[in-house]
C-alpha cells in the first residue's frame, strides 16, 4: 500500500521559537515536537530586527529539523510607533474589518499577501496558529481549516492603551476604536468569530469561558520530572528564585510591586535567615536592578541554562498581579520539586490547593512575612514540593497533551 502523503500545515509564531527558552515557545514547541514525523510543518513567524534574524540563521539546523520551510515577516509598526495620521487610518481600517488587538496589530497588507503565498507554493491543507493576536491571518484565509491555540485569554493582558491628552472628537474616536478592538477580542477568543476548527487551552479556567460549541481541548503544559529530593537541597543557605522575562508587562508589573512593597520588609532580615534572591529574566526593570547587591539579591538578567540554579533553588516566588493563561514558572518549578508561593492571580489556572501543594499570599506584608517562614521551615517546604510533583503527575503529563492536540488535529482534517 502506498503511504499516505503528509499533510502540509502552516504554523504562525508571533516571534522566532527554537531554541525555546520563554514560556510560550515552550509551550508552542513542546506541542509540535512530537508530530514532526507525522506532519509537514511550515513556519510563519514575525522578527522584529537583526537580532531575530540573527537567531534563526545561527539556530539553522535546528529549525531544518522541525520545518519544513521558515518565512520571517518583518514585524509591522505598532500604532505607538506610527506617525498621527497613518496610525489613525489603520486602527480605524482594522476596526471597520472587525479585528481584534487593535493596539498591538501584527495584521499587514504585506503579511496578508506573503501568507496566502505561501499556503499556495505549499499546498498548505491546514493552519495552526499561536496566539490570538495572529487569529486574523484564519479571517483571510477561511476555507483553510484552522487550530487556534490559546496561551491565555489574550483580552485580558492587553488592555486597549488611551492616549493621555485626548479631548473632543480624537478621544470619541480612540474610545469608538477600543470598543470595537475589545468587542472583536472577545468574538474571536470567546465565540469563535473566525470559524476555527478546533481550539486548544492551557488551562481549564480559560477553556470554561469560551461559549463557541467548537471542539475545545485542554492541552497542558509538560515539563520532564527530575528532580533531587528536596532534603539534598544545599544547607545554610535558602535560595528564593524568579523566573520570567521582563518584556511581558504583568512581569515587569510584579517585580515593581515586589521591589516597592515586599522587599523592603524583607531586606533587613535576608542576612539573618541565610536568604538569597535569584532573578533569572531578560531585560530587568530599573527598580529590579537597584536591589542587586551580588551577595543576598543578585539580578541575573537573562540565563541560558537555568537547571544549576533550579537544582539549588529552595522556594519559587511569584508576586504578580496581573496576566492570564498558566504560568509556566509554576510548571516548570513543581517539575523540579521547588515549592511556590504565589498570589492568586499569579497561580490561577494551576489547579494548585493552597497550603497543600502551593503557598498563596496576596498581601504584601503577608507575602513577605511567609518567605520569612518558608526559610525556616525546610520540612514544610519539603511536604508541598512533594505534593506539587504528584499534581503534576496528575494534571500536567505529557500523554494528556499530546492526546489534545492529536485530537485538535482530527477535528482539522490533519489527521
């Protein structure tokens, strides 16, 4: 018998994903990886200079081993980036088409023409798409079978940004514009406006509000389990770790309140409880940079291997307040047997049970006040990075993953 030809999808990345270092492309690749064999995959990804560029022609044969082609986009202005007039014509334009995002458009006449290119040459029989701020690229092409899948309710991290100073007709205008952007948003990510076959979710919470009868699956994020037992972690010493690049606002937003509510209950007693900050993240906040003093904060900026201090870390902090979707600090941290305190907000989504299997405190004295407990506590530490190994068996196993997206995949017609 002949064997059945591959099927031909075209995957879109709002960035270059391999190597996978930040939460997303991890969450991306790890989903992908597994069916290469099975799929012919073609990357449409946006780069934002040379330094993009750059990444993908020094990682080559890493991308020739998952793709079967890669076309790079050059990322189009923002409209904070255009001068008044042009931007007004195209947040106006994409709102008369019923786009959402409107603030951080990707949508291009230029990216239009390239994408319908490519499905062309490649005679491309489905779309897998990242994130909803790519969704439109499924409005301009609708008889091409489409996956959504969704990192977060992506409506709820970025807020339409109102310029400061509008009076009179500019401001009825701008606000019409961020009605009908959040209006589209929520027609996209909740009611499945463009007509996507099948739509994968990280989290149960995020897939519980779309009201769309569209096959919905719960894909979660998986991170190998190896880890040392929590008592071979170094003595005399408690090393508290954030993980998390500085580029997504509601990171930059929880290191600001930490550095200005939490540290300063803190930083008289670090010396005395043998405590050690570790902030691990690309392009640290001004008010982050100021607390390093190499002996008990030190700010790392950005780490290519991060399992040295993984396997040395005591405690994962993670004092956001803001953001959406699950945080992949707090996956890939319970992987590793690290315990995490967390605000609410900061967990949510994780299925965590407070004093269970994770610590939650959304006070700033009462945050500071239990990492002071957590440093001298080493058996209580013990007991919930234990029960946070069995919540990822559970809930975060490779196998539920890849059944999701097999399954999306079907609904698709790619398999």
């Amino acid at each position: 018998m002949k064997p059945q030809a591959k099927k031909q999808v075209l995957v879109f990345m709002l960035a270059p994903s391999l190597p996978a270092v930040s939460g997303g492309d991890i969450y991306a690749v790890n989903a992908l990886l597994p069916f290469v064999d099975e799929v012919d995959y073609h990357l449409f990804c946006y780069v934002a200079g040379e330094q993009d560029v750059a990444k993908v022609q020094s990682n080559q044969a890493l991308y020739d081993s998952v793709f079967r082609s890669v076309h790079l986009e050059p990322r189009p202005k923002m409209p904070f980036e255009m001068a008044r007039i042009p931007r007004t014509l195209k947040m106006v334009s994409h709102a008369l088409q019923g786009l959402p995002f409107i603030d951080a458009s990707y949508c291009s006449r230029s990216a239009i023409s390239a994408v319908r290119r490519l499905v062309r040459r490649n005679g491309i029989d489905a779309i897998e798409v990242n994130s909803a701020h790519l969704a439109f690229f499924r409005h301009y092409l609708p008889d091409i079978p489409g996956v959504l899948i969704s990192h977060n309710i992506e409506a709820d991290i970025f807020p339409f940004w109102m310029p400061v100073g509008l009076r009179g007709w500019k401001l009825h205008l701008m606000e019409w514009v961020a009605k009908r952007s959040r209006a589209a948003a929520h027609r996209v990510e909740i009611e499945n406006a463009f007509g996507f076959e099948a739509m994968t979710f990280i989290s149960r919470h995020d897939m519980a509000r779309v009201s769309a009868s569209v096959p919905k699956y719960l894909m979660p994020l998986h991170f190998p389990i190896q880890t040392l037992p929590y008592e071979r972690k170094p003595k005399n010493v408690f090393n508290v770790l954030w993980m998390g690049g500085f580029g997504w606002y509601p990171n930059a937003e929880g290191v600001n309140w930490f550095a200005a509510e939490i540290f300063p209950l803190l930083k008289d007693k670090l010396a005395s409880n043998n405590i050690v900050l570790h902030f691990c993240g690309g392009n640290p906040p001004e008010a982050l940079k100021a607390l390093h003093d190499g002996r008990h904060v030190h700010v790392h900026g950005f780490v290519d291997d991060l399992q040295p201090i993984l396997d040395d870390a005591h405690l994962l902090m993670v004092p956001l307040l803001s953001g959406g979707g699950i945080r992949v600090k707090i996956v890939e941290a319970m992987s590793a047997g690290i315990p995490v305190l967390s605000t609410s907000k900061g967990c949510e989504g994780i299925g965590g049970t407070d004093g269970v299997d994770i610590i939650v405190e959304d006070d700033s004295v009462r945050f500071a006040e239990t990492l002071l407990a957590c440093a001298t506590d080493p058996q209580r530490m013990g007991r919930v990075a234990g029960a946070a190994l069995d919540l990822m068996h559970r809930e975060y196993s490779k196998q539920a993953s890849l059944d999701a997206k097999r399954n999306a995949y079907k609904h698709a017609g790619v398999m």
